[in-house]
C-alpha cells in the first residue's frame, strides 16, 4: 500500500509517496519553503502544491509541529497562534480534495523509528524518542503502543522550556560547541529519564546527525541510539499513520 506523507517544519514543507509495508519512499521528496508565518491558509497552499507536484489523489498523512486530536490543532508554541482550533485536517482537504489525517510531528517520526528504523527492535518496555531540531519534540511508546501529544519539549527544565535550553536552534544561536550543548541536553534528558523512566532513548531531527560528535557526553542509564530514519523519519512516520485511519 502507498500513502503520501508530509513533514511540517519550522524551515521546510516535505513530502513524498511511501510504501508503508517497507517505508521506503516510491519517489525522491519534494521540499518548500515553510512560510515566514505559516499561517492556515499559508500553509495549506504549500502542502497543495506538493501534492500536486506528485499529482496525488488518495490518503495523506502529516506530521504537524504541535499537539492534535481529531485532525484539531490544540497548541501553537512554533507555529502561528491562529492555527489553534483549525481543523487541519478539513481545511488541507478542501484546499487540495484529498483525505487527510494529522498527527503530532514527533509521534510520526516515532511511528517510523519503531517500524522501520532504531526502535523496530523494542517492541516491550518504554521507548522515549526525542526529535532535536527547531524545538524538541518527544514521542513516547509503551509496549510498542503509542502515548500521543506528550510535547516534553515544554517541559520545565529550572524554570525554562526544555526546548528553549537546548534544542539545535539554541545552540546554534548561542554558538555553544558540541560539549557545551551536550551538558545542557544532559539536564534535560536527565528530567525525561527520573519522570519516565525509559529503557531505550533514540536521538532524532537535525541534531542527530552530528551523534559522534555529543553522544561521549551524555550519561544515562536508559540504552541511547541515534535515529535511523534522520530527514524522512517524518515523512515515513505520517504515510503510516495514514494507513492505519484507511
């Protein structure tokens, strides 16, 4: 079976058809811009042009920056406050005529780690997945079953969002070297692992491919592995979860 999924993030809009038995991509993917504000209806003109660009009719999933319940947004740390309360999924759907469904970005990209990529293995215990890019964003499976909208990344870390102490986008703006981010990234890793207590912890987003250059820094008693999937874990993650709403 073949489903189209879409990334929303803070700098680009991507997508492609996936085979979602084997979560390879039927075709390479197409990347926009994300708009300056990526408002509504900004927004749903980009993810309109991608899936023309594919000339697509059929299912899409997206993976979508912020907490969501029946295709509904509920959050907006990252994205345009008027996103909250729009029905993502009916406004994509009239825009483009195809049936969408909406997941958060980081469950997504989870559902790929552990269909396809570093968590396929862990299907028992608690798995924490952490996606580090713009914000942090965090998906949690139990089991193998999916605890959906976690948003650890606003978690309180001494008195600050977790994302705002050590995302990619922080220490790029801080112009902190790798060690220094880790020691940050370690206070905030250290919070996940007393609250949840996972057994494995897999490192996503933008910041996971530079693991060989933080990963001697961080100290944790969960097993920790880099993502796989990197850029198209997002992507993978939504076409599968298409597939399951079919």
């Amino acid at each position: 079976m073949v489903c189209f999924g879409i990334d929303f993030g803070g700098s680009g809009i991507k997508g492609s058809p996936v085979n979602v038995q084997t979560g390879d991509l039927v075709e390479p993917r197409k990347r926009e811009q994300t708009p300056t504000l990526a408002r509504p209806g900004e927004t749903a003109e980009v993810i309109s042009q991608i899936l023309n660009h594919f000339e697509w009719k059929g299912p899409v999933g997206v993976g979508f920056p912020a907490e969501v319940h029946d295709g509904i947004i509920y959050s907006a740390a990252n994205i345009h406050e008027s996103w909250i309360g729009v029905d993502a999924a009916a406004l994509f759907k009239n825009r483009s005529g195809n049936l969408f469904y909406i997941i958060n970005d980081a469950d997504a990209a989870g559902i790929a780690e552990m269909s396809f990529g570093a968590g396929k293995c862990w299907q028992k215990g608690v798995v924490l997945i952490l996606t580090i890019g713009t914000g942090i964003g965090s998906a949690i499976f139990v089991d193998g079953h999916l605890f959906p909208n976690t948003e650890l990344g606003h978690l309180q870390v001494r008195g600050k969002d977790a994302e705002k102490r050590a995302s990619d986008a922080i220490r790029q703006k801080k112009e902190f070297s790798w060690k220094q981010w880790a020691e940050r990234f370690q206070e905030v890793i250290s919070t996940y692992e007393h609250l949840f207590s996972p057994d494995m912890i897999i490192l996503g987003g933008g910041a996971s491919k530079n693991w060989l250059k933080f990963s001697m820094y961080l100290k944790t008693r969960a097993q920790i592995q880099p993502a796989q999937l990197l850029n198209q874990a997002g992507i993978i993650g939504a076409a599968v979860y298409a597939s399951w709403q079919e």
